[in-house]
C-alpha cells in the first residue's frame, strides 16, 4: 500500500498539467455555479443587513384621514409588535439659494427608520439632506434650504449633514402631487418641527423579524400574520377616527357659525347705522334741493327787485328829471306870471289910473261941461272903450293869470307832491335797495349755507359709502365664511369612513425592485451556471475516464502483483477526488465570495444607498456543486476502473487494439469526396473513428459556445427592449395624470384647453387608464387597461403591431389588443374571449382582436365605444399622453408648470421610465461580462484539456509521423486540421444550443411585469464565434510546442 500511496503521487507529479487543468476546470464550474446561485441570497441578505441596522419598519399604517395617538395606543395590543412611532412627512418645493427641488421633508425618528447618517444632534433649525439629492446639486454643510409650507413651523434650516437610508435605495425617490411631479430628494428636520395635528404614517417593528430573511416566505407570512392582527384593529379605529375628524369638523363649524351670526348682527347694526345716515343725507339733501329751489326762487325774485329797482331807479331819475324841469317850467311859469301879474298890475294900476284920468277927465269936462261935447264925448267914448277893451284885456290876462296861478298852484302842488311822490321813491328805492343788499347777503348766505350743507352731505356720503364699501367687504366675507362654512357642512356629510391603509416593505418600491432584479439574477443562475456545471462536469468526466484507459497497463500489472482491485480504482478515485474537492473547495470559496461581490457592486451604480454588502458562504450551493463535482468525476471513474478490472491483467497489459476504421458518410458521397486530399480524408477519417473523443469535444466547444452566445444574447435581450419599447412603440414623452376628485366636479374639458395651451406641448391625447386583473379562466395578471378619447391619432402616441410578422393593429370596436406577455401569462390567443374585472363579483368578457409586441408592464387597449358597449359606461378620461415640443427631455419647469393647475395629481416623463430601465440594464451588463468572461474561460479551459487529451491518446501514432519523416508544423497541420474542423462543427452546434438554450434563459430570467426581447444579435453570434476561435487558435499555437516535445522512440514501444 506504501508504493500505491508513493505511486500516487508520483502520478500527480507526472501528470500534474492533468491534475490542475481537472482541478481548474472542476473550480471554475463550482465557483461559477455557487457564485451565481449564492447572488440572489446574498442581494437579499445585504439589503436585509441594511433594513435590520436601519431597524427600518416591517409594517407602515397610513389613512387619508391621519392617524393619532389613540391609534399607536391601540395598536400596542398586539403582542407580536416591537417598535412603533408616528411620523410626519410632507412634499415640499424648497429652495437653495436660487435653485428649487420638490423633496420629502420628514420627521427624525426615535427608533424606527434609523437612517445611516454622522450627525447625532440636530437643532431646530438645521436639517439633513440625502446624500444624493446633496451630490448631484453641489449642497454643502451651512447651506440655507428655504421652506414655505403651512405644516412646517420654521422658514429656512442649516445644512448640518447627509443622510442614506435603505428605505430609499435607488436615486429615484418616487413621484409627487407638488412640484415637477417627481421628487429630487429626502429631507429630515425634527419631529418638533411640524404644525400637523395627526402623523401621516406610523411604523411599526416585530418582534423576532429580524432574524428571517426580508424576501422570505416566512417573514411574509409572519407579516401577513400581523397585518392580519392590525386590520381587525383597524374598523374601530377607522370608526373613532371619522367621528374625531366629524366631531371636530362640526365644532369648528359651529364655531365658525357663532362667529359668522355675531359678526353678522354687526353686520346689520352697521347696514342700520349707514342706511340711517344714508337716510338723513337724503332728507338733508332733499332740504338743501328745497333750498336751493328757494334760493333759486328768491334769487330770481332779488334779481326781479334788482331789475324793478333799476328800473323804478330810472324812474326815479326820470322823474327827478322831470321834476326839476317841471320845477324850471314852473320856475319860468311863475316868472312869466309874475312878469304878466306885474303886468297886469301895471296895467290895473294903469287901468285905474286910465279910469281915474278918465274920471277926472269926465270930471274935467263935466265940470268943464264937455261931456256931451261930442268930440269930448267921443274921446271919453274913445278912451272908454280903449279902458274898457284895456280892462277886457286885463280881465282876460286877470283870467289868464289866474289860470296860470291855478296851472301854478296846481303845479306847485303838483311838484310838491312830485316831490313827495320823489322822496317817497326815493325812501322805497332806498329801502328796497337796503333789501336787495339784505336779500344778496342773505342769498349769499343762502348759498354759502347750500354749498356747507352739500360739502357736508359729500363728507357724511363718503363716511355712509365708506361704511357700505366695508359692509359689502364685510358681507362678502361673511358669505365667504358662510360659504366656506355650508361647504365645510357639506364636506362633513361628504366624510367617509377611510380604511386605514396597512403596508409592508413590499410597497416600498426600491426594495421590490432590488427583490426582482435579484430575483432575475436568481432566473438566471437557475439554468445558465447549471449548464456551465454540467459542461465542467463533462469535460472532468472524460478527462478521468481518459486516464483510465491510457493507464490499463499499469493497471493490469498492479493487479497482476495482487493489488486488490478497491486499492487499484481507490488510487484513481483519490485521483480524481483531490482534484475535485481541492477545486471544489477553492471554487466554491472564490466563487461565494468574488461573483456575488461582483455582481452587487454593479447593482450599486442603480442603488446608491446600497452601503453593506453581505457575501457569506452559502453552504448548500456550496456543498451542491461540490458533491455534484464529486459524484460526476468519481462515478466516471470508478466505472472506467469497473470496465477495466473486469478484464484479466494479461488483457489489460496489452495495448488496447486501435479500433478498427469504417467508412464514413463522405465516402458515399464520390462528388464530394474525390475531390478531397490524402489529409483531409485521413483527418475526417480519425475524427469519426473516435467517436466518443469527437462527441466530448464538440460538446465541450459547443457548450462553451452556446454559453457565450447566451451571455451575449441576454445582453441584447435586454438592453433592445429599452430602444423597441420607449423609441419604436411608446412615442409619447409624458403622461399628466388628473386629480380624480377635481374632475369629478369640474370634468377634464378645462384641462385639456390648458395643455391645448401650453406652449411647450406639441400636442396631447386623453385617455382613461384603469387598472383591473385581466385573465382568461382562473389565470389573471395586473393590467393597464388604456380607452382613448380618440382613435384618429393614437398612431402619433402608441405603435400597435405585432413581434413575430410584418403587421401593424388598428384600434377598433370589434375587440382589443392585449401585449404579447399578458396573453403568454394567461394563455389568450387571437379571438379567445378573455375579462377584465372591476371587483370580485364585476367582471367584463371582451374579445382578443390582436395581440402586440410590448415589453415593459401589461396593457390592454380598446376604444371608448367598444368600452361602453360591455360595460354599459362612459370612459372617464383621466390620463393625458403628452408628445412635447423639446422631444423626449426631462424638464422640471415643464413638470412645474403643469403640477401648478388645479386638477392635476401627477406628472411623468417617459425619459425618467427609459432612465430606470437603462441603469437597470447597466446592472445588467457587469452581470452579462461575468457570464460571458466565466464562459470564455471555461471554454480555453476545456479546449486545452481537451487538446490535452487528444495528444496524450495520439502519443504513439504522432510519434510515428515523425519517424515517417514529417516535420514538426506537419504533425502539428496534422491534429490542427482535426481541431479546426470540430471547432467549426462546435461552433454550429454551439450557435444552436446557444438559440435553444437562449430562448429558454430569457423567459426563464423574466419577472412577471416585463418581457425581454427575444433575438440574440448579430454581434452575440459573431463575438460569440471569434472568441471561440480565438481560444481555439491559442490553445492550437500553445499545444504545437507540446507536439515539438513528442520523442520519436515511443512510436517503438510495445505492449509487452
């Protein structure tokens, strides 16, 4: 036994090339199969490190109504809950400096969600911002972050540090209702700092959850459990809290109403007070219009004085006028009268003195005795009759003067009366004058009174309209209050009973997305490492069953010196054990610890907040490669040494007889092979002679090559459907969504003129996007149901055709269109009847008109008519798909300026969609080098172990060659020939194998939500064949040197 055990060694030492190459081979095939099994856990486990150091919450309650005090005090009943805090949180656009982000301002917690930060104390004026959000905007520690919303009490906070938290694992933080429509980052300030009656959520902790896996069954069903627990909690509470919210609502609304009722009777005592100043200034006005009637009257009535007074003054003047001249006529008439009276006087006197001389005369002549004397007498009678025609004149002046002393004296009195009648006038005149100057004065007065009064009217007008200009104020805000207050009553009787809303981490979308991307690893690791496994296997198996039969002589002599045949097989079991634990150990470990490390690090380019990375040793994949390793290579060979010890050692210590040659399928073929030289004959010939030699061999090229062209062709798989999906068959660049609530009141026609208007919109499509289970007997998936308002344009937005043919779908109202994955999923073919459901107990048969290419989620389109006639109602648009002036962008100001009109809930851009998936498929790549890189190695692995093998079986028949007299390059022209016939042979059944085995890959590795392509590529067929040919011409330059070292002399020996 001490030679046996001195000869194995000396075995390994002389075979060592052998050895190493099983050893590697066996090492790479476990390393790659534990490494690539052991990602998926290990993707889980670092992401349950995270949330298990972040004590992050196994169960988030939340109700649109808030949730309080009571409830956490009513949740605490539940024995299975640890940990529970309320939090705040609310979606905010801030400032730094000039720049805007719309971010989730949240409370720092006590015990849960214990994000990864440096920062122990935070003042109430400072806050943390997360790292990423700080990264990518240049936000440093002493920034100012500028805040302006009514549930957060301060109005800047300080910059104090950045935070990570595996709550958020990915860059993308989600959408919101403010703002561009999606939020730029996380902000954390203290609990203290929030002016929120209720917490928004409440996180709650298990007991005993950290020690099962986060993505585990157990854990889901230890969850399930509880959130079973809370939703019996949760009707009462629902309950206690409408009534809270009502109770509240109609004491403030009470409230309220007081107010309003008081401030509505002052309201009135105001509108009295104004109405009865109003009153009076009308009164008063209504006076001074009577007075200025009167003034008007007397005004025209002192005008009328002052023309009578004029006139009556020109009267007076006129008079006096004629007075004087009367008195100048009278003046001149008694002149003239007392001339013509001194005349008269004088003539009396004459006329006496005439009678007197005529007397005398009488006398004298009487007394002279003349009277009769004729001559006397008729002097006498002569001078009488001149006396008497005198005194007839005197008696006629007497007549006259005394008319002229009557005219006189009437004219005295008449001037004298003229005068009185004058002075009179004169005393009216003055005395009317002295009443027209009082009557001036007094209509000066008058209007000065007037103008007063009117000045006063205008002032107590302003002060009555200044009172009814704030009484209208004041009545608009009691009908506003009272409004508000009646709408405030609506909206109570409006409150409904919200149902709390009890979530798990399954809702946290960066923690599902990581959940399926490992999950797609997983797929992966399912079936690709197995294959590479078993090609490792194979290889290994031939490599030891080869040894075997090379070693029959020596086999035959041990057993012929009486080795039993345990000892002889247990020196080649031992062989090949070694070398399989040995590389099943070192593989196993590299690989657990290298591909895992590998692979998460690539995922840390999407999920940034990715910070502990956990690769532990899986045992059981481990320990299943290693076995499996085991088991394969020394199952081989112990039946290899089986087949050989059944044989006598004289038998076994003869060389084995080469098999004998038979024709080949080409020799049938004349054409073909007449025309074919001496060596390529000879080569064909050995090829097939050995057949079992050409079958491992082209298996091992073909395995290594179809591997290749699978990791290749994931890479195409997945990174055509971003290009096929968001450029060949979604056109559109962003979806506004409507705020369902607002359009029940005021519909969607005033959301679809703003977007008409919107400047940077090119045009826009509405459409009613529903979510309803889809299915086909008892299978359903989760669909978007989409109904356009139109189907005129739906081309410009969405490209409906089909994968497999040249044909393009027309939207009609014959049936709809369903995406190619959802009718795999549920098993639907064109013109199958499948439904939708609104509820467990609605649900509505349509009818499969064509099924099209998509690939990312599942979709179900039809027409609004079509819609209407199964269901019997109108689509409600509640989607607008939106193709932008700018093309496909991603533009906050755009988002921002949509998100500012009422009515609209969300905004999102398609680009953002695309960015998800093409860092996913970044992912991706690291994990399609690994494949490919792995496969490549494994492939010069087994062509060199291969090639190995081929000149360990040939030593003697190449040696012969060489005796023959060819040179070195003709021997090695000779195995080269073989070698490039059964790499092209491999390389076509590898390009086979690899479409097979592609297909199977893919559908394998798809999560439920998204389809991959299905075309390898033509860069995955031609990287795939120059690698294999590359390795090929390596190991062919690599083995001629080998060749140069076969010694002539072994083409002599003989089995003796």
């Amino acid at each position: 036994m001490k030679a046996l055990r001195k000869e194995f060694y000396v075995q390994i030492k002389k075979t060592f090339g052998r050895f190493l190459s099983l050893l590697l081979i066996v090492a790479l095939g476990v390393a790659f199969y534990a490494g690539i099994r052991s990602t998926e856990p290990d993707m889980r486990k670092s992401v349950d490190a995270i949330y298990d150091k972040e004590n992050i919450y196994d169960i988030r309650v939340v109700s649109e109504l808030g949730v309080t005090n009571n409830d956490i005090n009513a949740l605490k009943s539940i024995d299975e809950i640890k940990d529970i805090e309320g939090i705040y949180n609310v979606d905010q656009v801030v400032k730094n400096g000039e720049t805007e982000y719309t971010v989730k301002m949240m409370s720092r917690t006590d015990t849960i969600n214990k994000v990864k930060t440096n920062v122990n104390e935070l003042s109430d004026d400072e806050c943390l911002v997360d790292r990423q959000l700080a990264e990518h905007n240049y936000i440093k520690v002493g920034d100012k972050i500028t805040v302006d919303n009514e549930y957060v009490k301060g109005k800047e906070y300080t910059v104090k540090g950045t935070f990570c938290t595996g709550n958020y694992l990915s860059f993308h933080k989600g959408s919101s209702t403010v703002g561009s429509g999606k939020l730029d980052g996380l902000i954390i300030i203290n609990k203290n700092q929030f002016d929120m009656d209720n917490f928004s959520d409440i996180y709650i902790t298990l007991k005993g959850a950290k020690k099962l896996d986060s993505y585990g069954t157990k854990y889901e069903k230890y969850v399930d459990k509880v959130t079973n627990k809370i939703k019996k909690v949760a009707p009462a509470m629902e309950q206690k809290r409408y009534e809270e919210i009502v109770d509240v609502a109609n004491e403030e609304i009470q409230s309220a109403q007081e107010k309003i009722d008081k401030n509505y009777k002052k309201y009135e005592k105001g509108l009295k007070k104004a109405d009865d100043g109003q009153k009076e200034i009308e009164e008063n006005s209504k006076k001074i219009e009577e007075g200025e009637s009167e003034l008007k009257k007397q005004e025209k009535e002192y005008k009328s004085g002052v023309e009578q007074y004029n006139k009556g003054e020109k009267q007076y003047e006129s008079a006096s006028v004629k007075l004087k001249e009367g008195e100048k006529e009278y003046k001149n008439g008694q002149k003239q009268y007392e001339s013509g009276y001194a005349k008269y006087k004088t003539g009396v006197k004459e006329l006496e003195s005439g009678k007197n001389d005529l007397n005398n005369t009488k006398k004298r002549f009487a007394a002279m005795g003349m009277s009769d004397v004729p001559q006397v007498k008729s002097q006498i009678e002569s001078a009488q009759s001149e006396i008497s025609k005198h005194e007839r004149q005197l008696n006629k002046a007497k007549i006259k003067l005394d008319k002229s002393k009557k005219k006189l004296d009437k004219a005295k009195k008449s001037l004298i009366v003229g005068k009185q009648e004058l002075k009179k006038s004169r005393a009216v005149l003055d005395n009317t004058k002295e009443k027209l100057e009082t009557g001036k004065q007094k209509l000066a007065d008058g209007k000065k009174e007037i103008t007063d009064g009117k000045n006063e009217i205008i002032k107590a007008q302003k002060k009555v309209d200044k009172a009814y200009t704030k009484l209208a104020k004041a009545q608009k805000k009691l009908n506003k209050a009272q409004r508000k207050v009646d709408k405030a009553k609506d909206k109570v009787y409006e409150i409904e009973k919200k149902e709390w809303y009890v979530l798990d981490r399954q809702t946290v979308v960066s923690f599902v997305e990581f959940g399926q991307d490992a999950e797609r690893i997983g797929n992966i690791g399912k079936v690709f490492p197995l294959i590479f496994f078993l090609v490792a296997a194979m290889v290994s198996l031939t490599t030891m069953t080869r040894m075997v039969e090379e070693e029959r002589v020596q086999i035959g002599t041990l057993k012929a010196l009486g080795y039993g045949k345990g000892s002889i097989a247990g020196k080649y079991i031992a062989y090949g054990a070694v070398a399989t634990i040995a590389g099943g150990i070192i593989g196993g470990i590299a690989g657990s610890k290298t591909l895992p490390w590998i692979i998460i690090t690539a995922y840390r380019l999407m999920y940034q907040n990715l910070y502990i990375i956990e690769i532990p040793i899986n045992g059981y994949y481990f320990v299943t490669a290693c076995l499996a390793a085991a088991v394969s290579v020394i199952g081989a060979t112990i039946l290899a040494c089986y087949k050989a010890l059944m044989e006598q050692p004289a038998s076994l210590m003869q060389q084995e007889a080469p098999k004998a040659g038979k024709r080949v399928l080409l020799e049938r073929i004349p054409f073909i092979w007449n025309h074919l030289s001496f060596n390529i004959k000879s080569t064909f010939r050995n090829l097939f002679r050995y057949k079992k030699r050409l079958f491992m061999t082209l298996f091992g090229i073909g395995g290594c090559m179809a591997l290749m062209l699978v990791g290749f062709g994931v890479k195409n798989s997945i990174n055509s459907i971003l290009t096929i999906q968001f450029d060949d068959l979604f056109h559109y660049d962003l979806t506004v969504t409507y705020d369902d609530e607002w359009t029940k009141k005021n519909g969607t026609d005033e959301l679809k003129k703003i977007l008409n208007s919107n400047s940077d919109i090119k045009d826009n499509l509405q459409a009613d996007v529903l979510n309803y289970d889809v299915g086909k007997e008892n299978s359903t998936v989760s669909t978007y149901i989409v109904i356009p308002e139109s189907t005129d344009d739906i081309s410009k937005y969405v490209t409906f055709k089909s994968r497999t043919k040249n044909e393009k779908y027309k939207l009609n109202d014959d049936g709809v269109l369903i995406s190619e994955k959802m009718a795999k999923k549920i098993g639907a073919k064109v013109g199958d009847e499948i439904y939708f459901k609104e509820s467990d107990t609605v649900r509505y048969n349509v009818k499969v008109s064509a099924i099209i290419e998509n690939y990312s989620y599942h979709y179900m389109y039809m027409t609004g008519k079509y819609y209407k006639q199964i269901t019997g109602k109108d689509a409600k648009m509640n989607t607008a798909f939106c193709i932008l002036k700018k093309g496909r962008v991603i533009d906050d100001k755009i988002g921002n300026k949509i998100m500012s009109n009422d009515g609209v809930a969300g905004v999102s851009f398609l680009q953002t969609t695309y960015n998800s998936f093409s860092e996913m498929m970044k992912s991706m790549d690291t994990v399609v080098i690994v494949l490919v890189f792995s496969a490549g190695l494994l492939a010069f692995i087994v062509l060199y172990n291969l090639n190995n093998i081929n000149i360990a079986e040939r030593r003697r028949e190449l040696a012969t060659f060489k005796v023959l007299g060819f040179y070195d390059m003709e021997v090695s022209g000779y195995i080269y020939r073989e070698n490039v016939i059964i790499t092209i042979l491999g390389i076509i059944i590898g390009i086979g194998f690899g479409i097979i085995l592609h297909q199977f890959v893919i559908q394998t590795a798809e999560i439920d939500m998204v389809m991959f392509g299905r075309n390898i590529g033509t860069r995955g067929y031609i990287y795939s064949t120059l690698l294999t040919i590359l390795f090929a011409v390596i190991i062919n330059i690599s083995m001629h040197f080998k060749l140069k070292k076969v010694d002539m002399a072994t083409s002599l020996k003989s089995g003796e």
